[in-house]
C-alpha cells in the first residue's frame, strides 16, 4: 500500500505494525514528494535546536540533545557524530534517513531535514488531514479540561504554568527532574514510571523531542485510552498523517516564516523564546 493510503483514522495507539512512526513519516513523504529530488543547504546544531534549510526554502528544526557523551569528544566518536562541514550541498532523502541512525545527534540533523520535507509537502498539497490552526496553542486546541488528569512527558514550562492547579491532576515525566522548580518537584514522575502515568492520564502531552531521544511508539501504547494526545513543540512536525495514524490528536509545532533567518537564531544559540518574528506557533488537530 502507497503511503499516502495509509488511513488516518486513529487505530488503536501503538498497534500499527513493524514501520514506526519516524519511518512512516519518512515513507509517506517520500510517496508525496516521490518526483523531487530536494537539496540541503545548510545545516546549524545549535546549543537548543538543529535545523535544516532545503534549497527551496523551506526549514524544519530539531531538538538538540544535551547529553553528548557519545559524540565528538575523541576520533572513535567523531565518527558516529555528523558529516560536519559536509552535510550542505547533500541529498535531502539521504540526511533524512539520519532520522533513524544510532546516535541522537544525527536524528537530529534527520528530524531537522524531515520537518522541512514535511513543510514543503505542505507547501506543495496542502494538509493531508486534519485543520491547521495558525497561532494557536495546543494546549487549547486539545481542549482541556478543569476535571483532566494530564501527564506531560517533558517539563513544558508554560504548559505547567498553564496548568498546575488548573486540572485535577497533573504528573511530568523527566529525566531530569531539576527541571522543575522546588514547588513542583511533587509532579515529577521518573522515566521508569512513564507507561504507568501515561495509562492513568485522561490528557497526554509528549515533546516532540522524542522524536530525537527515541520511544514515541512506546508512548502512544501507554497513552491508548487518553481522550487526546499532543505532539507539542518545535520540533513537532506539521504533516499529520502517520502521526494521526497513531493517535495523535494535536500537532501542536512552528511554521517557519523565514529559513534563513531561522537558522541564524539557531546558530547564534537560539531557543525556542527567540522564535518570534522567524516562525509562527501553529496547531494541526484531527
């Protein structure tokens, strides 16, 4: 079956097959996009976010992961970090296969190249499901509710300032929990607690770092009888299609205004806070 049949009614979550969602996404770009043969131009690894600029001009960004230990201290590990100094000019099919390479760094540089991809296939078809909402919040676009029990995988902090003391319940699941401040050191749930939380959770909000750090199937198995789900952050994508596949309800991303411009902020060592102006917040819904 094409990729663009895949049925973007929600199966039941973390049921669909041996393709998982990054491949997915990949294969159903590619089935859109299948006639072109797109070009990187320029890549930035920022100290928050990765991102890729395709020659047509469109961007995508990706988290990028802190915890390095695997990459470019030595020539043992140089050699599993990217093609520094060689990745503008590539293939654009080619880095976005770096999406599934064993180490996080290269997923995201692949993340960075697919959510590009994602916004050209936009740029080129349109939506393939779903409404895009400009400027809207996903946290408002999945409609959450005072009597919800809302697990976050990620500390968002606007989100816990959104939501603490709003909503019944609500846990963040973290590696770190000095991401949280003092006071909200009781809502931290470890990592080894995630299926569990997710299981208890009306309302589920998982960063889209995880598509770089790995175990976004594993998330929206544990997540299956949540009334909603988001995929939330910049590095969340704005094709819906594989991720709506497997129930997800809100892509809660960025549409970028200006690739160049974009890829200056993260080169200079942007966060997300330095987005305005570059990139607008935009929510996909079911």
């Amino acid at each position: 079956m094409a990729a663009s049949q895949v049925m973007t009614e929600r199966a039941p979550r973390g049921t669909l097959g041996a393709m998982d969602v990054v491949e997915a996404w990949t294969a159903d770009l590619r089935d859109v996009l299948g006639g072109e043969a797109p070009v990187v131009a320029d890549v930035r690894v920022g100290v928050f976010y990765t991102a890729a600029l395709l020659a047509t001009g469109e961007a995508g960004v990706a988290f990028t992961p802190r915890e390095l230990a695997e990459t470019v201290c030595c020539p043992r590990t140089a050699a599993a970090a990217p093609r520094a100094g060689r990745l503008a000019g590539s293939p654009a099919w080619a880095l976005a296969e770096e999406a599934l390479a064993p180490v996080a760094l290269r997923r995201a540089v692949g993340v960075a190249v697919l959510n590009a991809l994602s916004a050209r296939a936009v740029d080129r078809v349109g939506l393939p499901a779903g409404r895009l909402l400009p400027g809207a919040d996903a946290l408002d676009a999945a409609g959450v509710e005072p009597t919800d029990c809302v697990a976050m995988v990620g500390a968002f902090v606007p989100f816990i300032k959104a939501l603490e003391g709003r909503v019944r319940d609500l846990r963040i699941v973290d590696k770190h929990p000095e991401a949280l401040k003092p006071d909200e050191r009781p809502l931290w749930r470890a990592p080894a607690e995630a299926a569990e939380t997710l299981a208890a959770a009306s309302v589920v909000i998982v960063t889209g770092s995880v598509l770089v750090e790995g175990g976004l199937d594993a998330l929206l198995g544990a997540a299956r009888d949540a009334r909603a789900v988001v995929l939330a952050g910049p590095t969340a994508p704005v094709w819906p299609r594989p991720f709506f596949a497997r129930g997800v309800d809100v892509l809660g991303g960025i549409r970028v205004l200006d690739g160049a411009a974009l890829l200056r902020v993260v080169g200079e060592g942007g966060s997300g806070y330095f987005f305005d102006g570059v990139a607008e917040k935009v929510a996909v819904v079911r």
